[in-house]
C-alpha cells in the first residue's frame, strides 16, 4: 500500500474515496442528515411524506438553477444572471400565452427560449467581446430584470390556460409535476456531466484552459454552449415557477442566483472551476431547502433565511478554502 | 521523407515581431534539438506547429500535407503530439482522463444514447500505457495534482505517446527532475526514435541536447540561425551560435564544467 495513503486518517480516505468516485463532498451528506435530525425534532410535520415532497417542490425550482451552476463554475465560469433571466423567462412566457394568446406549449416553449436567448448574448459577449463572466452575467442580472418589468409594464400577468397551469400544480401519481421535471432534469444532467465528452470538457476547461486547448478541445465554442444551456436552464426554473404560481411574475426568481451557486458550492463544485457533480450539487440544494424549510415550519422570518443562505455560502467556500490550504502544505 | 518542413514563418504579437523568417525541416524518425537563448521564439515556433498560433506569414507541411489551416486538435488527429513545460494536465481530474483528453473513447450507453465515455476502457489502455513506460504511479484512479513531479510528467508522456504520434515535440522535459529521473527521459527519447517517431527536443541543457539528437538548430533572434549534425559539432560551436560570438568561450568554459 502506499505509504502516503497510508498515513491519512479515515476520514481523509472516505473523503478521498467519495470525491474521486462519486464526486461528492461527504461533509454537505452530513450536513444534510443532521440539519433534517435537527428539524425533524424541532417540528412533528418535518418528517412526513407530504412534507418530503413539499421540500422537493420547493427545492425544484432552485435544483434547476444549481444545476446551471453546477455546468458554468465547473468550467470556471460564473452566471450571476441566473435570477433575473429567470424572471425573465417567465414573463415572456405568460405574455406569450396570455397577451399574445398562442397556444399553451408555444408558451412553455417561449420561456425556455427567453432563457436561452438571454444565456446565448452572455456567452457571445464572455467569448468573442472578451467582457470577464463576472461583468457580463452581472449586466444581464439588471438587464433582464428590467426587461421582465418592461414586458410586464411592472405587472403581474395572469389568466395562464390551464395545460401550462397543469406544468405547475398538476400532480400525476400524487408527485407534483415541477418536481418531476427537475429530477429528470437532473438525472439527465447528471449523466451529461459524468459520462459525455461535453461534461468532460467542461471540467478539463475549468480545470486548466490551457491543457484542455492543447488537447484540441474548442474552450471558446464550449463556453458559448454552457452559457447557453445555463440560461435555458434559468428558462426552464422560470417556466416551472411560473406554471407553479400560476402567472408570469417579473420579480420572480430575486436573489435566486445566491441559493443557486451556494446550492452548487456546497455540493462540491470548486469556485474555481474542474471539479463538479450534478449529485453532490443535489444535495447542496437539498440542504437549502431543508433549510428554507425547516425555518418555515418553525415560522422564523423570511429575512431570516436571505442572512442563513448568505452566511452558509461564505462558510461553504471558506472551508473549501481551508482544506485546500491544509492539503498544499502537508 | 521530410517530416515537417516550415519555411518562413514570421509572427508578430502586437508591436513585437519574435520570429523573422524561420525555415526548419525534420526528418521522419530524426531527433532535433531546438536551442536558443531565452526569448530567441523557440516556445512561439513550437506552439505554431501544434497550432495553438497561426504564423502571419510562411507555409507549414507535415508530410504532404498543408496544415496551416487545421487547428491543434486536428494536428494531434495527424500525429503531432506535444508535452508541454508546465505538463498542461487537469490537476483535479485523474490518469486517464488527462490521458485521453479531447479523444475519449465513446460508446452507447443501453445500445442507445452515443456520446457516453468508455471509462472501462479508457483506465485499461491507460494502466497499460503507464506499464509500458515502466513508470509506477500510486493509483490510476487519483487525481493528477496529488503526484509527485515525475509522476506528473509520466502522465504527460503517456498522453503524447498514447495515440502512436509521428512527431513528439517536448518543451524542457528535464528541467525539473532529478538526476535519475532526466536518465530515463532522455533513453525514453533513444527508444521513440527506435521506433521510428521524430522527437523536437527543446532544452538548455546542452548535454541532454549533445547525447540524443541526430541534428541541433540554433534559433537567435527570430531566425534558425545554425543548423549542425550532431555528431560534428561539440559544446563550444553550439555556445557560440546560441550566444553568438562576444562571451562565447567563458560561456562554454561553463557548460562544459557544468
């Protein structure tokens, strides 16, 4: 056996083990047991089957975001724009419905469009203008939630045709539809990113640009993609979120991108992009809807939580920090 | 059979012109030494024979064939294979990943969805790949940022001959190992010419240069400036043409010692 290994603790080898294999980091597993120990004991409805979906269905609409997340960091991106095109998504999609009155799929159809209009114009500018990530997605963060609000003319939009409401409420077999959606949307996801070249790539791109260019991968064209599939996934959580509240709401997903990335970061993904999996980054959004949750049941203020999800985000990435630091000097 | 053939290549970055002119020609099976002093274009030639620069001007063949127009991925299709300096390996992913970067195997996954790797396959011919050059490394299955520096250019190396590459072009592959290890580098070099595969050896340390290449080519200032037969020349003459005249004795003196 090798001496190195040898030497480290259990916990460093299981640690070791969960991150090479399965991609996870075992401490946000841990989290996310004893956070729902700790709910379960403080509220008697916290563990029950019903409450269980009602923490899915909450969390789909975040899961879909952190998703994005999980794709754009992990190729050393960043997509602050997330929220907004969000919004964004589900404005045109009601308007498209309702003032425009096309058909109800035209109209699910028009949000993840929206979405990925709004990705695709990120991507171009990162790529070809050469406008750091941080700067573009954040411009795009104003730019379509000021547009959602002109579309919108700063109104809810309601009177969605049923088909679209049925997206949001409908509930085959008793399972809400957005959360079926999100979890087919993450097993495909999770498969896109493990075990497709293109999820490859985009690991070996955050990891080091250098290397995957040398490797002939084409770093430029893949990141148009990802910033493109990142908004039509943004498109995709506004159209589950808009059929689930039943109108195109141009507030909606505000301050989603901070659940979204805290959710992504704390499931493993690194920062500074190569390391990503869509199964530890359930778990991240897991733990913040647990967490939303469960301060819910225990009615604690919805401020509350905004100051929770802030503080866990820079706990997360402290800590990821912190281990790293440790390892390079051992 | 020429190889590779370039004939004046000129680039520019901006207002900085590195190489004016440069004529260079390998031989199938050759090993060339590339020297020159530091800033002297070696890195900007190489980089565009891989692709990762377009020349400004001049024509590229490799056989017969104008690749001027392929990018680095199609290059490495053709059998130009390149280990870089710093190694450009994905520290966090594992051997065979870095391995078969940008060329993974793929299969259908349930006889159905395409495009899924072929990690079964992909670690096999990786572990048979590391066996064949007689390296150890600790576990095929870790990340390539946990190994040792050696291990590290293992990888490199493995990747470069994995896919039965015509030209390896290596940046500086001794510079950081030890003394052992610079031994097993250079007779790795002895046996890719065996098989009939040309090596472009850029390294400062002319007595690594000396002892494998068939051929050395100084470039000074943007141009190939010399061109010796291996076997004809010595320390001095390379010094001189590196340094061109002037300290080119005191230069040499300490070479030679060390």
């Amino acid at each position: 056996m090798n001496p190195e290994i040898a030497k480290s603790g259990y916990w460093a080898q299981a640690q070791r083990a969960s991150v090479e294999r399965l991609h996870i980091r075992l401490e946000s597993l841990v989290v996310l047991l004893v956070l729902s120990g700790v709910m379960a004991m403080l509220s008697p409805f916290f563990l029950s089957f019903s409450n269980f979906l009602n923490i899915l269905l909450a969390t789909s609409t975040i899961g879909v975001l952190a998703i994005a997340a999980t794709f754009v960091i992990g190729s050393g991106g960043l997509d602050l724009s997330l929220g907004s095109v969000m919004g964004l998504a589900g404005v045109v999609g009601a308007s498209v419905a309702v003032n425009l009155g096309a058909p109800a799929p035209i109209g699910l159809l028009a949000c993840i469009l929206a979405g990925a209009a709004a990705g695709y114009i990120n991507g171009q500018l990162i790529t070809r203008a050469m406008v750091p990530a941080f700067i573009v997605t954040l411009g795009m963060l104003g730019l379509a939630r000021g547009l959602a609000l002109v579309i919108s003319e700063g109104r809810v939009i309601y009177g969605l045709p049923p088909v679209m409401v049925y997206v949001g409420q409908g509930r085959p077999l008793g399972i809400p539809m957005p959360v079926i959606i999100f979890l087919a949307t993450a097993v495909i996801a999770h498969c896109v990113l493990g075990y497709t070249k293109f999820g490859r790539h985009t690991l070996a791109i955050g990891d080091s640009e250098a290397a995957a260019r040398a490797a002939g991968i084409r770093v430029e064209r893949q990141r148009r993609i990802l910033y493109t599939l990142s908004g039509a996934l943004a498109g995709l959580a506004g159209m589950l979120f808009m059929a689930r509240i039943n109108s195109g709401d141009p507030t909606a997903g505000l301050n989603y991108e901070l659940t979204a990335i805290t959710a992504a970061i704390i499931g493993g993904t690194n920062l500074f992009g190569g390391r990503g999996s869509i199964l530890g980054t359930m778990i991240g959004a897991l733990i913040m809807g647990v967490l939303q949750n469960g301060l819910n049941l225990l009615a604690v203020q919805s401020y509350y939580q905004q100051m929770a999800i802030g503080a866990v985000l820079i706990l997360a990435v402290f800590i990821d920090q912190y281990q790293l630091r440790k390892e390079s000097r051992v | 059979m020429t190889l590779l053939a370039l004939s004046g290549i000129r680039k520019g970055f901006g207002a900085v012109a590195v190489l004016h002119g440069v004529d260079f020609v390998v031989e199938a099976g050759e090993v060339v030494g590339l020297v020159g002093d530091n800033g002297a274009g070696k890195s900007t030639l190489m980089k565009i024979i891989t692709g990762i620069y377009r020349a400004d001007s001049g024509t590229i063949a490799f056989g017969a064939q104008d690749i001027a127009p392929l990018d680095p991925g199609a290059r490495r299709q053709l059998g130009i294979e390149m280990i870089y300096q710093d190694l450009s390996l994905a520290r966090q992913q594992d051997v065979s990943s870095n391995i078969f970067l940008g060329r993974e195997p793929t299969r259908k996954l349930f006889g159905l969805f395409p495009g899924f790797i072929d990690k079964a396959e992909m670690d096999r011919r990786a572990a048979v790949m590391i066996e064949r050059l007689g390296a150890h490394l600790p576990s095929i299955n870790r990340s390539v940022g946990s190994f040792s520096g050696g291990q590290q250019q293992t990888v490199a190396i493995a990747r470069a001959l994995t896919f039965n590459p015509k030209l390896v072009i290596m940046d500086e592959p001794t510079a950081a190992l030890a003394v052992r290890e610079v031994q097993s580098v250079l007779e790795l070099i002895r046996r890719l010419k065996r098989e009939g595969i040309a090596v472009i050896l850029i390294s400062h340390r002319l007595n690594d240069v000396l002892s494998v290449t068939d051929r050395i080519v100084v470039l000074r200032h943007g141009r190939a400036d010399a061109n010796l037969v291996t076997a004809k020349t010595n320390m001095n003459e390379v010094v001189s043409r590196i340094v061109g005249g002037g300290d080119a004795s005191a230069a040499a003196a300490h070479e030679q010692g060390g």
